[in-house]
C-alpha cells in the first residue's frame, strides 16, 4: 500500500514537471519586446512607443490594454491598433504603437510590460530614458511673456456669416413682400404687361404661324405646340390665367373660376387643346380640316375676346371739365343768393 502510494505521488510529480517543461518550451518560441524611438528627448516632445509580440499561429499572447499614462511620469497621447503580420516562418508579428510624452525632465525607466500566456506572464524589458529641460540663455535679460497676436480675419472666417446675414436679409424682405401682396389682394407674382395689347400679340403670332405651313411640311407636333402656346401666352395676358407649367384642363378649370360666360367660344378653345393633346401626348394625326379648324377656332377665341380700351379725344376731355367747372360756379352763386 505504501509502495502505491508513494509511485502515485512520483507520477503526479512527474506530470507537473513535464507540464512545466513544456510551458517553458512554448514560451521560448515566443518574443515580446518594446522600444522607443529615441531614449533622450526633450520636456513635451512626442515620441514613439512600440510593442511586438512573435507568437506561433496556433498560440495565443494576450497584449495589455493601456490606460492615460505608463508610470506617473509618461503619458500615452494615441495608441494604434494591432498591426498583424505573417511571417514566412509560420509565426504571427503582431505591433502595437503609441505616441507617448514626458513634462517633467529627468531620468527615468519604464517598467517591463507584461503579457498574459496561459495564466503566466511575459514581460519585456525595461526601457531607461533621459527627458531634457528647454535650456534657457542666461546671459540674456528677463522678458515679459509676449501676449498672442491679433490674427488677422480670412474670407473663409467671414463668408458663413456675411451669408448667412444676406440670406436672413433676403427672407425678410421676401416675407414683407408676401404679406404686403396678401394685404392688398394682389397676385404675388405679377405678370408683366406687354407693350402691345394680348390680342395684337397673339393675332400676329397667329399669322406667322399660318405662312410657316407647319403641317403641310409633316411638322404637325410642331405645329400644335406653336399654337397652343400662342394661346397660353394670349390667355396669360389677357386674363391673367396661369398657364406655365400647367396642363390643357387647369388652364381650361382656370378660365372657368374667372367666370368667362361664352360657352361657344369655351367649347372652340377645348376643342383646340384637346386636337393638340392627342397630336403631341397620343401621336393622333389629324386631317387637313382639322388643322385649319383649330386654326381658326384660335382667330375667332382671340378676336371675340380681345380687350379694348376706348379713350376720350382731348377736345371732349376739355370740354367734360369746362362743363364740370360751370356747374361747380352756378352752384356757388345759387348757395350765395339763398
């Protein structure tokens, strides 16, 4: 029973030294190392720290996570992430780089870096580096601390607010705009009066079109497009109907709301938008009739309708006030008699 016993604990013992035998054999394959780049720098400087672990594939290094700084003295500004490099000898290179500084001169030694392998630790070597002060000429007299200057404003310093006050600038005078137009029941987007009168405009358009014989040249899209536009134009002057943009039965919804009265010459303008409806959206091919029927359903819309203004001769205006001033006198003098 002894004899058990005692060959249990040498096989026990035995295992824990092949188990450490082989730790030491794997840590022996792997590499960690750290340096910087230079190991004497001045107050503030920023210099390179960089890690490397050479691990087997099939093995595991655990690399530490840093914090702020390393030590009291040595902060840690940036850090990258692991850069993994395979190597032709079946070994993983990993590095990890940091950009670390020192405010306080002298020497010092940052402490080894562990790295976590199977519960053990291997750590790196410690790094010894000197931080220098700013030397300072003392053969020179004291100077007052210069205050900053006075940087000078740039365009691109400026433009975001001059724009942005133009464009608050332009907003108000468009909303006073809008209200002023709404206060006086007027149209917010004016038209512009022609110089001559809608119908002459578009009566003369009307015969430019007639001596272009479009459709007698096959041009007979172009020919209803000229038209119709002929007559939005005439219908935009005339009536102040919006016909930009618009469809043939907005324009048509449009002179209704305006109360236009003669249904004859309603039904002879629908009957033209209509012809050019098909003609440019169905590819409809009208007959010779029909060309000059919508041609001259467009004369007779614009002739029936055509606005004209009547003014009084100077001699009858003269005399209305001659008139005007005698009754005004006879007036007075009745009230002076009574």
């Amino acid at each position: 029973m002894i004899r058990i016993l005692n060959t249990y604990k040498l096989y026990i013992i035995h295992l824990v030294v092949l188990s450490t035998l082989c730790n030491v054999v794997k840590a022996q394959d792997i590499e960690v190392s750290a340096r910087i780049d230079t190991n004497e720098f001045l107050v503030g400087d920023q210099i390179g720290l960089e890690i490397e672990v050479k691990q087997p594939i099939k093995e595991f290094v655990g690399i530490p996570i840093f914090e702020e700084e390393l030590g009291k003295e040595v902060e840690i500004l940036e850090q990258s992430d692991h850069d993994t490099t395979l190597l032709e000898t079946g070994h993983y290179l990993i590095k990890k780089r940091m950009l670390i500084t020192a405010f306080d001169s002298g020497y010092y030694v940052l402490p080894p870096i562990g790295f976590l392998y199977y519960g053990d630790t291997l750590k790196s070597e410690p790094i010894a580096f000197k931080v220098n002060a700013v030397a300072v000429d003392t053969s020179q007299a004291i100077k007052d601390i210069k205050m900053p200057y006075a940087a000078p404003l740039s365009f691109a310093e400026v433009f975001p607010w001059a724009g942005g006050g133009l464009g608050l600038a332009i907003l108000i005078f468009i909303l006073i705009y809008i209200i002023r137009k709404i206060k006086r029941k007027e149209p917010i987007i004016g038209r512009v009066k022609p110089r001559e009168p809608a119908h002459i405009i578009a009566l003369r358009d009307l015969s430019r079109l007639k001596e272009d014989k479009l459709w007698q040249h096959d041009k007979v899209k172009s020919y209803y497009t000229v038209l119709t536009d002929i007559l939005r134009l005439y219908l935009w002057n005339r009536y102040s109907v919006r016909t930009l943009e618009r469809t043939s039965e907005e324009i048509l919804d449009s002179l209704k709301a305006i109360d236009f009265k003669d249904d004859e010459l309603f039904n002879s303008l629908k009957d033209v938008f209509k012809t050019s409806d098909l003609v440019k959206f169905a590819k409809f091919k009208p007959i010779a009739d029909e060309h000059e029927n919508c041609l001259s359903g467009a004369y007779r819309f614009v002739d029936k309708t055509k606005l004209i203004i009547e003014e009084k001769p100077a001699v009858e205006e003269e005399v209305d006030v001659a008139l005007d001033s005698s009754m005004e006198a006879v007036k007075i003098k009745e009230e002076q008699i009574n």
